[in-house]
C-alpha cells in the first residue's frame, strides 16, 4: 500500500517529449528498421562516465524507450551496437566479435569522446585505437560524457520518432 | 458451422491480438514506474522489423535450433484453435482434450530447450535446464487442477468443462473451483515467464530461464518466438478466464452477433487480466531460483487439494 501511494503521489516523472532534431544523423539503414531500434551496449573500454548517462537516457525521465529504442541482452538480438570508451587490446577482438553476431541490417553507434577519437586515452599503451578504427561507425555521439539529452536526441535519429 | 467461424475467429484473434497484449502490459508497467511508454503497438513494430532482418544462424547449430521457433508458434496456434476462448464448440474439441493442450504447450517448451541446448553456449544450456525443471513443475499442476474441474462434468474435454460452468455459473463459486483457480493463476505465471519466476525485460544472463534460451535467435526465428511466447500467454490468461469466468462465451448454435459479442469479451477480459498481471508485476521482485520450486510446489498441493475437495464435497 505505501508502495501504490508512492506511485500516485510521483506519478509521471517522463519529461514532456520534445521536439525531434531534424537534423539529427539518420543513415540509410534506419529507415529500414521502421521505428524499433534494439540496442546492444559494449562496453570497450570506458570509465563509466557514459554508462550512466546511458542509464539515465533509459531512465523514468529521460525515458528513451517511448521512441521505440530498448537495450537488449544479446547482439543477436539487436539492430546498433552502442560502443563506449576507446576500445582496449583486450575488447578488440570482442568488439569485431559482437560486430559480426549482430544480423543486417546493422548500426554502430560510437557514444562519447572516448569512442569517436580515444579521448584523453590517446596514445596508451593498452589502447588498440578509436571505435572507428575496428568496426564501420555509422553514428557519433560527442561529449565527455554526452548528456543524456543528446543520447536520446541521437537515438530518435535513429527511431525516427 | 458457427464452432468452425469461432474457431477461426479466436485464431485470429490471438495471433492479431497477442503481440497487442504485450504492448499493453509493458504501457502499464511504464506508467506505473513513471514513465511515458513506447506505445501498444511497439511490439508489433518489433516483430516487422524482425522479419526483415537477416537470417543467422550460429555455427555448429543444425535442424534442432532451426525447428524450433515454427514448431513453438505452431504448437500456440493449434492450442488457440483447441482451447475454448470464443466459442465452446471448436471443430478440434473432439481430437484435443486437457492433456492434448497440456501435452502441445510441453511440446513447444521442450523445443525451444533442445534448441537452446543445440547452440552449445552456458547460457543457452543453463536456461534450458531451468526451463525443464519450471516445466516438470508446471504440466503436473496444470493437468491436475483442470482434472479437478473435470470430475465435475465428468469430461476432460475443455468444452464441455466450460460449458458445464456457463450453464451453472454459481458452481465456480466452490472450493474445488477456488482451489483450481489460484493452482492455474500461478502456473499460468510460471509457464509464461513473468515476474516472481523469471523476468521477461531482464539484462542479467544469471537470472533468465526463458530468455536465456532464446539468446541466439535472431530476425526471422526471433520474432517467431516473440510471437510464440506472447500467444501462450493470451491463450492461458484467455483459458484462466473461459475455466472461471465464462461470461460471454458462445455455444454449438449462435449467430454472427453472438460471436461478435463473446470477441469483444474475450479481449476485454483477457486485457483486464494482463494489465492486472503487470501492475502486479510492478509491486513484485523477482523470486530467487532456489525459492520457484517452493512456490511451484504450494501450487500443486493446491491444485491436488482441489481434486481431492472435488471427490469428498461432491
């Protein structure tokens, strides 16, 4: 019972919609998928600055699955593989891995400064190079970390909704 | 012929209706938690985009992985023609009594188990041996507590059990019924994978039993399963209700408005159902494995109570 008055009490903490970014990167491939986006989030390397924002952007305010954008447990399942941080010598061969599991018609999105251009990693010894230099990035996502705003800004890109 | 139009008529229904369900439940969960919801459509959308995507399937994998996923939907469609939803008199009700469905809903679960197993991975092999113990749990449960309801009627068919109950409808109020009912609430949980036995929206691979099956899927056999997994579960909620509530559900013989009528109420029950499902979803954590057995246990004692009540108040 505190629990039900809790819920009516808050009741809907989801921001009011704003409007869509039309210029907002929407490459070809999108149009195929129709409005449901399934995301599947590798980490390669970050320092969880944007796994929060990512969090937050799937989160009750935020709340980015009301544009038809879900994360996934598995990259069989998905259509965009969301890549964090520079990507490691250790997640290299993972990342091309993951890459390969996922079915055409597929998306990689490189989320933060990290991914687009390794960030302040630049040049250590246990960096193999940006998203980019691995696998084909389809999106980029700047900040350090991207606010969730632009996460979902980015992500309806890709829903178009 | 109006069993053979209802028959038709609830296939459609639920194959139309039942990716609607999901979307519905997943919006009430959504604003329960505060959230705006993608909508009651969203999974149909999924579906659409599914079934264009590729077709792959992992390496080592063979017939078993790429005979499941039509075998589990085939399995849900000939369940929603056999089980009295629309209409009581189905043209299949003479071919398919209780344990034939039981039997088909096992059929389709072990499927997808050896499926899972095909893939060689630790989570496809972990999920489907959590499956088979949820599943030797669930069927005993299910056949006894519609067996209990059958005595009565003297019948296993399903049929002629809810038409024994919509010719006296003050018969569910009894302990045998009350039983039955809570017995079949639970297992219809357990059998569809939601929230206290397994979780359906979960990331965690530790904690999935249904999902962890279907973690290699992808496109074309994905969205059949998809598909699959949200008829079982219109087609339970609709057998939960039809059991014990059977208001609106037609006969042998009843024209076109009757039938459209037991439509509309077979969908506003079965929705009422799923969305009380959900918001109770919301209040609820996930049981931890080793606790599901317990619960499942409790759920079978209640449906062999109620076959025992069933003989001695008869």
């Amino acid at each position: 019972m505190r629990l039900w008055r809790k819920i009516v009490k808050t009741g809907r903490v989801a921001e009011p919609a704003p409007l869509r970014d039309p210029d907002a990167p929407r490459p070809g491939v999108a149009a195929e998928l129709a409005g449901s986006v399934q995301i599947r989030h590798v980490d390669a390397g970050s320092c969880n600055g944007c796994e929060v924002e990512i969090a937050s952007a799937f989160g009750p305010v935020y709340d980015a699955e009301r544009y038809g954008a879900r994360l996934v447990a598995s990259p069989r399942h998905a259509d965009a593989l969301l890549v964090t941080g520079p990507v490691t010598r250790n997640m290299e061969m993972a990342l091309r891995r993951t890459h390969d599991a996922v079915a055409e018609p597929r998306l990689v999105i490189a989320l933060g400064d990290c991914a687009r251009n390794c960030g302040v990693f630049v040049g250590a010894y246990g960096v193999a190079g940006a998203v980019s230099d691995v696998v084909p990035v389809d999106v980029e996502v700047p900040g350090c970390p991207p606010e969730p705003e632009v996460i979902v800004a980015a992500l309806r890109g890709l829903t178009g909704r | 012929m109006s069993g053979v139009v209802g028959a038709v008529l609830q296939v459609i229904v639920i194959a139309v209706g039942s990716p609607l369900l999901v979307g519905v439940m997943r919006q009430v969960r959504a604003r329960l938690e505060g959230r705006a919801g993608a909508g009651i459509a969203q999974p149909w959308r999924d579906l659409r985009k599914l079934m264009r995507k590729e077709a792959i399937a992992p390496h080592g994998t063979g017939w078993v992985f790429r005979a499941a996923p039509p075998l589990l939907a085939g399995t849900a469609l000939v369940v929603a023609a056999v089980v009295p939803l629309v209409t009581t008199a189905s043209p299949l009700d003479g071919v398919a009594d209780l344990f034939a469905v039981t039997a088909l809903l096992a059929l389709g679960s072990v499927a997808l188990a050896l499926a899972a197993l095909d893939t060689g991975t630790a989570f496809g092999g972990m999920g489907a041996s959590r499956e088979m113990t949820v599943l030797a749990l669930v069927e005993p449960t299910i056949l006894v507590s519609i067996f209990a309801l059958s005595i009565r009627v003297g019948s296993t068919s399903l049929g002629s059990i809810v038409t024994a109950t919509v010719e006296d409808p003050l018969s569910v109020i009894s302990p045998v019924s009350v039983l039955a009912a809570v017995a079949l609430a639970i297992v219809t949980i357990a059998e569809t994978g939601r929230i206290p036995v397994d979780n359906p929206s979960t990331h965690l691979e530790l904690t999935m039993i249904h999902e962890a099956m279907v973690l290699e899927y992808a496109g074309p056999d994905l969205a059949l399963i998809e598909w699959a997994s949200a008829m079982r579960l219109s087609v339970l909620l609709g057998l939960l209700a039809s059991l014990f509530f059977p208001l609106g559900i037609s006969g042998a013989s009843t024209g076109a408005l009757a039938l459209l009528v037991s439509v509309i109420a077979l969908v506003v029950k079965v929705t009422l159902m799923g969305a009380l499902l959900a918001a109770g979803e919301v209040f609820m954590a996930k049981l931890r494995l080793f606790r599901v057995p317990e619960l499942l246990a409790g759920s079978f004692l209640l449906a062999l109570l109620a076959v025992a009540a069933s003989f001695f108040l008869a």
